[in-house]
C-alpha cells in the first residue's frame, strides 16, 4: 500500500481545491501522474480528509492516507462511529437557498396522476400511479408535441434543477438543465442505508416497487458530489446488463468503493437487459424474491478494509409500505 500522508500532498500541491464534505482535490503525486503539471486542470486526486479515502481519477489508483491507517478495530464503539460518521455523510434533500433553481423541474406540467396517457404508460412498464407520484413524475409534452412522462432530476442539494423526458409514443428522450450534476431519486434514495444505482429512471423505479431505493443517473456517468455521500452505505449498482453497463459498474464501483461505499452489483437478473425488462417480463414478486434471495458479488473489494462488516443477503428486509413512507430502508 502507498504510504501517504495529507502533509505530503500539501507539499506536492500547495493549492488544493476545497469541496463540502471534507474533500480536497490535489495534482496526483502517484507514479502514474507523476509526469503531469501540477495545475487545476490536472487536480484529480481526491482525498476525503474526515476519512482519509482517496482516488485518483486518472490512474484510478486508491487506498487511505497514512494517519488514518487503523491496526485494529475496537469493538465497542463501532455502531456509534458509524453512525456518527453516516451523519457526516447524509445527504440533504432540502432545498439550498443561496442557489435559485434555473429550471423548476418539479413544476414542469402537471403531476402524473393528472393525466390517464401518462398512468397507462407506465402501468405498461409495471410501474403503479402510487409510486410514480410519490416520485414526483410530470405530464408534459416535448418541444415536437409528443406526449411525455417528466422525471425531475435534483443536484447535490435537492434542488430540482433538471428534467428528463421520456416520450410516451416513441422512443424519444430528451434532458434539459446541468444533468452532469444532478440524478433522479426515488422516494427515500437520498438517505437509504443501501441504495442501488440504474442508468434510466424507469430502472429506478422498478426496484424501488421492490423495496429498493435507488437513484438513476440518466446516463452511465456519476455526478462527481455522489462519492461525498457513500461513506459506509451499500451500493448496489444495477446498470443495464450490456457492455457500457458494464463497464459503467466497474467505473462507478472503484470509485465510490475508494470513497468508503461496501459496492455491489446487481446485475439484471439472466435474458434481461435492465430492472424495467425485468419487471415486465417477470414480474413484480420474482423481481422482488430475486433481490431477496440474490447473492450480490462485490467488484471491487478494497484490500485491508476494516470498518465493513461482511454483506448477509440473508439480511435484506425490503420494506415496502417503509419506502411509500419516504423512509429509509436499513439491512
Ligand atoms: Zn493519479
């Protein structure tokens, strides 16, 4: 393991950025970077200083700084630092009052239930009226007229800043606002223990019929500000079962896993090619006991963690009537 500390990458680079959550990002002093200028546009070396995580997102390289190494973990107060540590990293669906929404993505239309194309679309797709207003889905038409169903999208503080439109009469898809920072989250997503991550929000929504919180991120990048907020969580991550899913698995996996998140993958179950294919062919009870009784892998297991206890699948109690209530789902 590379030995480093904060003092040596004070020295390397002077002049980190300072981001909330206690993330710093440097000029990466790691052999693979090495031969890079040390200037903003090269500081990609992120370390989270109330965790000492850190990751390169160029060479990709990971691990904990020196002075947070650990010998061993002292048992008792393990619960309480846990979750004194999860607080740190709640996320906080309020709105951020020094930030006006550019695009008031929540007002877009009219809610979902307003409109019987949009409610037999989505029961089309297994997705019950319930559950699509509770996460907050509009009718709306697309600038070329088609009909569409609206899933507002927020950024790391809430705010509904942007919108995904998916045509109810064709194929067409269409994204307005800085997507790049925001991702549509079903109802108690945003604090879950354990939340899983889809590429389309109908995805989304399919597993959190089954119990599951989840967060869709509208494409296969993650908004930078995620990995502030996985310390200690479990993340499964359910993209679609083809190549780019893939890969988006292993991507956002190693990342978020140098960020302190115990990563998963929750692959489509076999012949589908994402949650929503899932629950439409196979409906909503086999995809219900198959998370129940799936035993996810990890993709990237951190070497020497210390702080995680082992996953149980046997522990998954998906709760349902606790995910309508907008509360958190807890293993
Ligand atoms: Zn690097």
């Amino acid at each position: 393991m590379t030995e480093l500390t904060l003092a040596d990458l004070d020295t390397y680079d002077p002049r980190p950025q300072i981001h909330g959550g206690g993330e710093r990002r440097y000029s990466c002093p790691l052999p693979g970077c090495r031969d890079k200028p040390r200037d903003r546009a090269h500081q990609c070396f992120c370390v989270n200083t109330n965790t000492g995580l850190y990751h390169c997102q160029r060479c990709r390289e990971s691990g904990r700084l020196r002075e947070f190494w650990t010998k061993t973990q002292p048992a008792p107060s393990t619960a309480a630092r846990r979750a004194h540590l999860r607080r740190q990293f709640d996320m906080k669906p309020e709105r951020d009052p020094d930030t006006p929404p550019i695009l008031h993505a929540d007002r877009i239309g009219v809610p979902v239930a307003d409109s019987e194309t949009a409610v037999a679309y989505l029961k089309r797709r297994g997705i019950p009226e319930h559950l699509a207003t509770e996460a907050g889905l509009r009718f709306t038409h697309m600038r070329e007229g088609q009909p569409a169903v609206l899933f507002p999208m927020r950024n790391e503080n809430g705010s509904y800043i942007a919108a995904h439109a998916r045509s109810i009469v064709d194929d067409r898809k269409k994204t307005r606002g800085p997507k790049k920072v925001c991702v549509f989250a079903t109802p108690a997503a945003f604090n879950a223990h354990v939340l899983a991550v889809t590429e389309a929000p109908i995805d989304a929504l399919s597993l959190a019929l089954a119990g599951l919180p989840t967060i869709a991120l509208i494409g296969t990048i993650a908004p930078p500000w995620l990995r502030r907020h996985v310390f200690s969580r479990r993340v499964l991550i359910a993209t679609d079962a083809d190549d780019a899913g893939e890969a988006a698995a292993l991507t956002i996996g190693k990342e978020l896993t140098a960020f302190g998140a115990q990563v998963h993958r929750l692959r489509p179950p076999d012949e589908c090619k994402d949650w929503n294919d899932a629950l439409v062919t196979l409906g909503y009870l086999a995809v219900r006991s198959f998370l129940e009784s799936h035993d996810v892998e990890f993709i990237h297991p951190m070497a020497g963690h210390d702080i995680w206890d082992e996953y149980d699948p046997d522990d998954y109690q998906l709760s349902i009537d606790r995910v309508r209530r907008g509360e958190s789902v807890r293993l």
